[in-house]
C-alpha cells in the first residue's frame, strides 16, 4: 500500500509538471515569430527554387548547340527471299553531319534574356516575402493590441470589484444611503428601488 502511494503521489507530481509546461506557452519575440515564418513557409520555399531554377537557365542559355551525326542505312534484307539471305548485298549506308551556326549574338541575346528573366524573379519573390512580412507583422501587432486590451479589461474590472468593495464599505458605515442613485448592485434613483421587497 505505501509503494502504491509513493507511486501514485510521483504520477501526481509528473502530471502537475507536464500540465503546467503544456498550458503556459512562452512568448515570442517579433524576431523569432519571423524565422519561424521565413524557414516553414511553404510559398517563400517555392519563389527560392524558382530563383533557383531561373539560375540553371541562365547557365543552359548561353550553352553551345551540339553538333549532330547520323547514320542511317535502307534495303537490309532482314528475311529470307526464296530461300536466301543475304543481309548486306542491297543496303545502301548515308551518314549526315550537321551544326548549328547561330548567328547575330543569338547566344549572348538569350544569356541577356535569361538574366532578366532572373532579375525578374528576384525582384517577384522579394515583394512577395515583403508582403507576407507585413501581413505576419500586422497580425503579431494585433495579437499585441488585443493581448493589451485583455490586460485592461482585467485591470478595469478590478478596479470596478474594488469600487463595489468601497462603497459596501460605505453603505455598511452609513455614508451612503439607500436611495442614492450611484450604489451599484440594485439600487436606483430615489423611490425606484430595483432589489426585491
């Protein structure tokens, strides 16, 4: 029975801990609310690979074309005809050659181009970081202002309990009678008692 309440008061004390460390959540700096955002968000991650990926066409734009060979071959006999077979006898070889020669700074033109289209992106995924910058910092202000408003609304009501603990104290001395119209708790102007009779 002892081992069974040792058990149980240690089960207690590690519920108690574990509750209170999940319940109380630790306040976040603007700084860290940000990296939070910037390493988990989905839509900053795909604009940097497509930076990335209009990086990778800048480099295949101002690549040389390769040159082309071929070989082909026509009239190979592939089955026998009347009982012979002589593959090779009517197979005609033709090979083809070919590069493209670009011409009037073709290369140069679609490099430029390509850079631009970087530029470009760049300058997009800036502006969309900036935007859900704002949008982040004007939802962490607002969580700020409410979180203010709260204090206040407790602060007030506080007040407000102690106002009402002021004048009970008041009403039981005598320096407040019945009648008078700014008792809270029931009583109104003089002769409209609102509290029951």
């Amino acid at each position: 029975m002892k081992r069974f309440l040792s058990h149980l008061c240690v089960g207690l004390f590690a519920t108690a801990v574990l509750a209170e460390s999940g319940f109380a959540q630790k306040a976040l700096t603007w700084q860290e609310v940000r990296a939070k955002f910037e390493a988990a968000n989905p839509t900053l991650r795909a604009g940097q690979i497509g930076i990335d990926e209009s990086k990778a066409q800048e480099i295949t734009a101002f690549l040389r074309p390769n040159p082309n060979f071929a070989l082909s071959t026509d009239g190979t006999q592939l089955a026998r005809y009347h009982g012979v077979w002589q593959p090779f006898t009517g197979t005609q070889f033709s090979t083809n050659f070919s590069y493209l020669h670009e011409r009037q700074r073709k290369r140069e033109l679609r490099l430029e181009s390509a850079q631009k289209v970087t530029g470009i992106t760049i300058s997009s995924q800036a502006d969309l970081e900036r935007n859900l910058v704002f949008g982040l910092r004007m939802a962490f202000v607002q969580t700020l202002q409410e979180k203010a408003i709260l204090e206040l609304a407790k602060e007030n009501l506080s007040y407000y309990d102690h106002v009402l603990d002021v004048n009970r104290e008041r009403f039981k001395a005598g320096a407040i009678s019945r009648s008078r119209g700014d008792f809270p708790g029931g009583f109104g102007p003089v002769g409209a008692s609102t509290s029951p009779v």
